[in-house]
C-alpha cells in the first residue's frame, strides 16, 4: 500500500486512559465499518475522525484528491472544509431544523452555492436540489414543505443530500440507517456502494453487525475503547465479530 | 428557549442544597457587601435595628421569592407580574380594604392579600400552563393589566396605614418572610416539590413519566402568586400608603437577583436560598451606594455591571459549561 | 369556520391582518375623526418608530433569545445623539458614532450570551441598564441638544415627502420592512438565522458559528433600535433618557401579536410589521374611545393577551416528544 492511495489517516490515537493507540488508514474507493457494543469507544472514534472530539493522543490527517501530503485536521470546521463530512445519529437532536422546509434542511451547509450577489436564487437551489432529489429517490411532492412532513428515512435522505452536495471525498456515517425503513435502507445500500465505487472513502457506524458486515470491505471492532479485532476477507462473520465485540478470540 | 434539553439531562443533584456552585459568586459578593455595609452604617446592624433592617429588605426579597417557584418549572417560566402584583395589592388593601371598606384589623388585610396574590396567580397559571401562552408574554399582559388598573385606582400616592401594619415594617417585620419561607419549606416536603423540579430540568420526562406536568406547572404560578400578596403586605407595611408606581421596580430587581442567586432561567435548578441571597446582594448593594450619597446614575451602573459580572463568573465556575438559561 | 381557524393557525400573521383591518373598522364606526388623514398619518408614524425598534427584537426572538436593552439603547442614542450634535458636532458623524456603538454593544450583548451560555433576557437586562447610567452619567441627568431640521421632519406629522401626504420615515418603513423581509428569506445569514434558532445542536453540525451570529444579530438590534431613537429625538424634539421605556414591552408585543414564537427558528418581521399597526390602532382606539392612560395601559395588556391565546399557543408537550 502506498502512502499516496491514502486518504485519510487516524495515527496513535489513545481514546481512554490507559487504552492502547490505533492507527488506521483508509484509502480511496472503500467502505470501512465500525462495531462494538454501545459505548465501546467506535463513536468516540468517529468523532475524531470527523474532527469534533480531540483524541487524548494522536491526530487525524487528510491529503486531498490530488493525492497531496496528509495533513493534521484541526477541528470540525476545518474537516468539513477539507471534504470530510460527518452524518451524526439522531437526525432530530442533530440533524434537521424542524421548522425550516425540505429545501432549507438540503441547503443549510451550502448556501453560498446557492447565491448570485449575495442573494439566493430559488431556481438554482431547485435545481441542486432536484439533482439529489433523483439521486436518492427522495419521496417529497412540495420541497417547500417543512421538514417534518416527511418520514425519518426521507428525512435522512434529505441529511445525506446536505453532506453529499458539498463533493465530500470522505463521508464518516454514524449509524445512518437507524430508524429508517426497509425500502430506504436498501436505497442506501446501494448509495453507498455507488459513492465507493466512484472513489469515496465511506467510514460507516453500525449498530447492526449484518449490515457492517454486508457494506464494508474491512470491519473495526472495538472493545473497551481500543480496537479489538480488524476483520476482512473470509474472516469478515458474525461470529467473529460477536466474539471480537466481547474481547474474545473467535 | 431552545433545545437545551440534552445538555440538562445531567442534572442529577437536584435534591442536593440549592446548587452550591451556583451561589459561589452571589454567596461571596454577600459577605464582601454586607462587611462594607457594617463597616460604613454600624448602627443599621446592631440588634436593636435588625428589624428595620428586615423591613426594609422584605420587600425585595419576598419579590425575588415569588419569582422562584416559575422560573423552577421550566420552559421559559417567568412571572414578570409580581412586581405590579405587588403594588396592585398595596392599592387594594390601603384604599379599599382599609379606606373604604374599614376593614383595618390583621385578619381581613392579610386574607385580601393572599386572595389577590392567588387570584392573579392562577390567572397566570391559567395562561402560562393551560392556554400556553410563553410565560414572559402571558405575564406581561398581566403585568400591564396590573400596573394599568393600580394607576387607575390610585392615581397618586395616598392613604395611611393602621399602626399594626407599620409594626410589619419594624419589629414584626420578620413576619411575612416567615410566612413565605414556611409555605415553601412545607412545600419541599411534599411530592410536588420533586415533582416541581422534574419538570422543570426536563419536562418530556416528567410528562412522559405521567406527571400532570400542566397542574405542576399551574401551581408553580400560583405559589408565586400568593407569595407576592404577601409581598405586597412587606411593602404596603414600609411605604405606609399607596403607590402606584413602586410596584413595578420590583419585577426586575427580583429576577436579577434569582439570576444572581444561581437559579436557573432554564428551570429545574436553584432554590430559595440562592433567590434569598441574590435579593441580599443587591439589597446591601443598594444601601452602601446610598450610604455613599452617590446619585442613582451610579447605582444604575454599578447594578447593570454586577448583574452580568455575577451570572457570567458563575457559568465559568461551571466545568461543563452547559447554557445556563 | 374550523376550516377557518385551522388556516389562522398554521399562518398566524393573516389572523394579525385581520385584527388590523377589523380594528381599523372599528375604530370609524366608533370614534370621530378616526378615518381623517391626520389620525391615519399620527399612527403610522408611531408604527414607524415601533416597527423600526421592533427590527432587531424579530432577528432576536427568531434566534431564540430576546432583548431587553433596546429600551434602553434607544434612549441612549436619543441622549448621546442630542448632546453631541447640540455642541456643534457634524450630525453625520453623530450618527456615524451612534451607530458605532451600538452595534459594539449589542455585539457584546450576543457575544457573551452565546460564549458563555447565559440568558440573554439577563445579559441585555444588565448591559442595558448599565449603559442608560453610564449615559445618564455622562450627562450629569439632565441631556440636552436636538436633532437637525430635516430628522424633525422626516418623523413630523406636519411633513412629507414629495408629493406624498406623509412624512419621510412613513415609506422609508416600508421600504425598510420589505428589505428586512427579503434579507430574512434570501440571503445565508437569514437562513442560517432560522436555523439556529429551530435547532442549536443541529446548527453547528451544519458549520453555523453561533457565536458570530449571536453577536451579529444582537448588534443589529441594537443598531435599530439607535436608529429609532434618533428618530425619537426628531419626534419629541428633546433628548430623554427614559424615551425608549414603553419599546421595552412593545416590541416584544408586536413580534408575538405578528405571529413569531418566542421559542425561534420561526415567524417573520412581515409579523411585525402588522404586530406594530395593530398595537398602535389599539392605542389610538384606546385613548380615541377616552380611556385614562393607565386605563389604556391594562386594556393593552388584556389585548395581548387575548390575540396570543387566539393564535400565539404553543403546542402540548405530547407533541413535542
């Protein structure tokens, strides 16, 4: 593996006191899952990928498309700039703004695409919108509608779309599909393969190991804060991740 | 105000001593202020004047008392209608109940207080916790309704009070403050005081627990409201007549000095006696300026800057820097 | 009808219109004089200034917090824009400071709010009162100066504008109202103002700074409200420090009787700007109809109180779970 097919690059990170540090790197095209048992330290982890938590030790790099040097992400913001998107669980805490419209909710994270001397042009941010409208099969007749019109798996689509329009070259998903039906679920799926296949690196939370399972190419399982097992291959079963999650050997 | 929600879900000591990290500041800015005002008016602290002192402090501190029990049940609960409440039962009591009326012994002015106080405190219970109307804009209707009809009715100052009542202002003054301060106490005894702070740090949960989260609420305003009669009772005692215009200084000083005692705006966290120092503070804040001759301009000023100097040194003693609402 | 009341409800500001218009009615049927062009100009005027201190309380509420320094930053601009100008300073470098000031202050107001996580009902209560002693002050108590000619005229009864039977500030309102209104619904910072306020936790994952906009937000409101007092000063033709007193409950009054929550991230100043036509018709009717000031003064209260719970409600907690 070379360091320039690196994308994004988790180095010595200590997540607890005490733990032993990991060092993970994603590359370009590939879906990498993250499990454990509830509070095991895999949403922690993902949070310092997305640059919102700060590791007690270690850092996060990120080297462009143009397969430049990796550098160190400092915080959220700066992530966020450099391609690093991050869907947080719990749309309704963190997700949408309930009292703004479909289209308000899609455009949040990038207005300024939207503007024209400073103003925002409703045809243009249609027009985006309607683009991912497509994509994801978003279920909407009236995007001036107010979010909450619609059920949790569009309204997740909706949340995807905020992400996906800001050409993302790394989309870290903390358990995306989780109250979401099954149609939407398999819709996603296949987002997601699609998003891998055209070169992103997708980083995906789930609380479902069959789900993990079925996307990613490789599955970190944590235990206690600190990586238990990394699965791939033939290796890549229920039941080694189950025992991995328990910190026993399969 | 907004989704806080989360960050409150923490709040586990609520049957701990109102929060001591709370009144650090307010409990400090105490002593520093009461030793001045020893040290500067000596004679205002001896013994034989305590219940001067009392009488003149009631007032602000039975207003900041009456603004508590709202402000605990969360949601944006405010009463900005004690201070007009207060001077509303100020203007009955010494224009009717008194005056016209004639009804001037202990038993029937203190029955008009309280029944006013209630009155006017269901009615706003009625508004914040049934209709649901935001608190701060059902109570400034009232607050206008108030202040309105207290002007009507004594359009300017008037009317003397009978002697017993002028005791209430001296060496009976402790009184009224016992009064309040033994209802709350009773009421912290009870259920509905636990009740009371449930709903107030996070009322889904009390809701969905099957707490009548309106009745809780509802009552809130009530309490407040009856302690504001009796409030009204303090301050008639120490202005000896009516007065239209008094009432309404009462209503911000009192919420300052709740925000100064460490209780939160958001509900569900502070109590009586951080309300009870916060009022001391700018109660002995007051004194010492006018001890100084300082023209009110700097009262004003110095009042403002210790407001913001107090709640913001208290956010930053607080290590999870969670809003403080 | 319940087709009727469903649609107040889920648009709030028609059911304000509606009051506009019925009160206006009212007001012919009943008082004398009430459709001369002399009433209509006097209560457009003072919606004027209400609507314009008004501004910044609507960009406040929308956020999710409130202002109680506007009172007091009109009387301080009311104050400091007399004195100045009354000792021979350029009245465009009056305003030029005013503004300067204002907005430092409200910033200071949002700032410390958002960083710190304090109330702002507390921080703009304290703010404000320290800034009217501090004027006050300044001053030694008793401020005195004017404003120039044409602000007296752009706000007087008597003027008006062109060939326009109404003084200058009541188009400039207008003008003013669908600026706000446009800025609100098209640009980013309007939208990311709403934003804020339907979903704090929400905002910052979509790169929302809430400190920046805290603080940009309460310095416009503060610079609004110092636009009104100078106008103020225009209108009393005096500076009086107390001036802005009655805006402390009125403005919050006309964003609520307009429709917007006070719990944010929804409404619209269109709101306020029928919310202040219909509390000064009120006014007008009151004293119109020969009520005492203070009599004047409860009715406006009950008045409020009946509008919101007509269409101000908030929902039931079991809906909010």
């Amino acid at each position: 593996m070379r360091e320039t097919d690196c994308c994004l690059e988790a180095e010595g990170i200590v997540l607890k006191a005490g733990r032993a540090p990991l060092t993970v790197r994603f590359r370009p095209g590939e879906i990498v899952g993250l499990a454990g048992l509830d509070g095991h330290g895999q949403e922690v982890f993902l949070e310092v990928l997305a640059g919102w938590r700060r590791p007690l030790a270690g850092e996060v790099r990120h080297s462009g498309r143009a397969g430049d040097a990796p550098r160190p992400i400092r915080n959220f913001r700066d992530a966020m700039r450099r391609g690093v998107a991050y869907l947080p669980r719990d749309r309704r805490r963190t997700g949408i703004f309930p009292a703004l419209s479909i289209l308000d909710n899609f455009a949040i994270a990038s207005l300024n695409r939207d503007t024209r001397i400073g103003f925002i042009s409703p045809r243009i941010r249609r027009e985006r919108y309607s683009r991912f409208k497509d994509l994801l099969s978003i279920v909407a007749d009236d995007p001036r509608r107010t979010i909450t019109t619609l059920s949790g798996g569009n309204q997740q689509k909706v949340l995807l779309a905020r992400l996906l329009v800001r050409e993302p070259d790394v989309l870290l998903l903390n358990d995306p599909t989780r109250g979401v039906d099954v149609a939407t679920r398999q819709l996603l799926y296949g987002v997601f393969k699609d998003l891998a296949s055209k070169g992103m690196t997708i980083v995906i939370l789930s609380s479902e190991i069959e789900e993990a399972i079925f996307l990613s190419s490789r599955v970190l399982v944590f235990r206690d804060s600190t990586l238990s097992a990394e699965l791939s291959g033939v290796e890549l079963d229920n039941d080694r991740v189950i025992s991995a999650m328990f910190g026993r050997a399969a | 105000m907004t989704a806080t929600a989360a960050k409150m879900k923490g709040q586990a000591e609520r049957f701990r001593l109102p929060g001591i990290a709370g009144i650090g500041f307010a409990g400090l800015l105490f002593v520093v202020l009461l030793l001045v005002n020893v040290y500067l008016n000596p004679e205002r602290f001896l013994p034989h004047s305590w219940g001067t002192l009392i009488g003149l402090a009631a007032p602000l501190i039975s207003a900041a008392l009456a603004s508590t029990p709202a402000i605990l049940s969360g949601r944006g609960g405010l009463d900005v209608s004690i201070g007009p409440l207060m001077g509303f039962v100020n203007a009955i009591v010494v224009t009717i109940i008194i005056a016209k009326w004639g009804l001037a012994g202990p038993v029937a002015v203190w029955v008009a207080a309280i029944v006013i106080g209630a009155a006017f405190g269901a009615f706003n219970g009625f508004l914040a916790a049934i209709v649901r109307i935001q608190p701060i804009v059902a109570t400034l209707g009232t607050y206008l309704v108030l202040a309105g009809l207290t002007t009507t009715i004594v359009p300017s100052p008037t009317g003397t009070i009978p002697s017993w009542f002028s005791g209430l202002s001296g060496a009976w003054s402790f009184i009224p403050l016992l009064v309040i301060g033994l209802l709350w106490f009773a009421l912290t005894r009870t259920p509905y005081y636990t009740a009371l702070m449930a709903t107030g740090s996070e009322d889904r949960a009390a809701f969905t627990s099957g707490l009548n989260v309106t009745l809780i609420r509802f009552l809130a305003y009530l309490v407040g409201g009856v302690f504001a009669g009796i409030a009204g009772l303090s301050l008639t005692a120490l202005i000896g007549s009516a007065d239209p215009n008094i009432g309404e200084t009462y209503t911000l000083l009192a919420i300052s000095s709740v925000a100064l005692g460490g209780v939160s705006l958001a509900g569900g966290r502070g109590g009586f006696i951080g309300a009870t120092i916060g009022a001391l503070d700018i109660f002995l804040l007051q004194s010492a300026l006018i001890y100084f001759n300082v023209s009110t301009f700097i009262l004003q000023t110095a009042y403002g800057a210790i407001l913001v100097l107090a709640v913001a040194s208290t956010a930053m003693q607080k290590s999870s820097g969670g809003r403080d609402l | 009808m319940g087709s009727m009341i469903a649609i107040l409800r889920r648009q709030p500001i028609l059911g304000a219109v509606l009051i506009a218009v019925l009160l206006y009615f009212f007001g012919l049927a009943s008082i004398d004089g009430f459709g001369s062009t002399f009433t209509l100009r006097s209560m457009l005027i003072l919606a004027a200034l209400l609507g314009i201190a008004s501004v910044g309380q609507t960009l406040v509420i929308i956020l999710g917090g409130i202002d109680l320094s506007i009172p007091f930053i009109v009387g301080f601009a009311n104050v400091v824009a007399a004195q100045l100008y009354g000792n021979g300073m350029n009245f465009a470098l009056v305003c030029l400071i005013v503004a300067v000031l204002a907005l430092a202050i409200g910033a200071f107001n949002g700032a410390l709010s958002a960083r710190l996580g304090l109330h702002p009902l507390i921080v703009t209560l304290g703010v404000g009162t320290f800034v009217q002693g501090a004027v006050l002050l300044w001053t030694a108590g008793f401020p005195s100066g004017s404003a120039p000619q044409y602000i007296s005229n752009f706000v007087s009864i008597g003027g008006s504008i062109g060939p326009l039977p109404f003084p200058g500030v009541v188009p400039a309102f207008l003008v003013m109202t669908l600026a706000v209104a446009f800025f609100l619904a098209r640009t980013p910072f309007g939208r990311r103002l709403y934003a804020l306020g339907s979903n704090p936790p929400a905002a910052r994952y979509a790169l929302i700074d809430p400190v920046w906009m805290w603080a940009a937000t309460f310095a416009l409101s503060a610079l609004f409200a110092a636009i009104a007092g100078v106008l103020l000063l225009g209108f009393t033709g005096s500076a009086y420090a107390d001036v802005g007193k009655p805006y402390l409950f009125q403005t919050i009054a006309a964003v609520v009787v307009g429709g917007t929550a006070l719990v944010g991230g929804r409404g619209s100043y269109l709101g306020t700007f029928v919310g202040a036509i219909v509390l000064t018709e009120i006014n007008t009717l009151l004293i119109g109809l020969g009520f005492q000031p203070s009599a004047v003064q409860a009715a406006l209260g009950a008045v409020i109180i009946l509008l919101v719970s007509l269409y101000g409600r908030e929902a039931h907690l079991r809906e909010q779970i």
